[in-house]
C-alpha cells in the first residue's frame, strides 16, 4: 500500500451487551462492519489490510480512547503499488464440517 494509508480505528462503546448465544453484540457487529468497509474499498480499487495483533492499551493511548472503551480493529486503507495477487481459497471439503465438530 501507499506510504501514508488511512487507518481506520473501530472502537466499541457498548461493551456489556451479550447476544442470546453469549457472545458479546460488539464483537460481531463491529466486525461486520469492518468487512463491509473492506469490501467497499476493493470495489473502488483500494487495498486493506488487518493487523490482528496491537497493543490495546499503546493504542489508546495515542488515540486518547478512554480505558471503559475497546479498540476492536485497525483497518489500514490504502492506494496498491501494484496489482493484487489472485488470492487461493482452500476448499469447501477443508473448511466444511456437517453434523459434528471435528479438529
């Protein structure tokens, strides 16, 4: 990507809701907010990228988040230097499991 990519930080403000399942409401809807806006950037020709791995509490910091928040995702968006490569997609037999959880 460009030297100077926007970076887009997705903070959750509502930490104590819990869907039926039991997992938090943030974690899901944020994250389906994050690749809605990836996908839109690469319709309009743009790159992004995900770092899973930030300090939670550096990143605050810089960003002035308050602590009672939590940065969910950084998404980096940007301008390619050159032509993505075609991506490689396992198969559905690698990924798929019916009836039974298996390892």
């Amino acid at each position: 990507m460009a030297k100077a990519p926007v970076v887009i930080v997705v903070v959750a403000t509502m930490l104590e809701r819990i869907q039926q399942c039991g997992v938090p409401a943030y974690a899901v809807d944020l994250i389906i907010a994050v690749n809605h806006m990836a996908f839109a950037a690469a319709d309009e020709g743009l790159g992004t990228r995900w770092p899973g791995v930030f300090s939670q509490e550096e990143a605050q910091d810089i960003l002035k988040v308050p602590a009672k928040y939590k940065i969910v995702a950084l998404l980096t968006l940007g301008f390619l230097k050159q032509p993505e490569r075609p991506k490689t997609w396992k198969s559905l037999n690698e990924i798929m499991r019916y009836e039974t959880f298996k390892e």
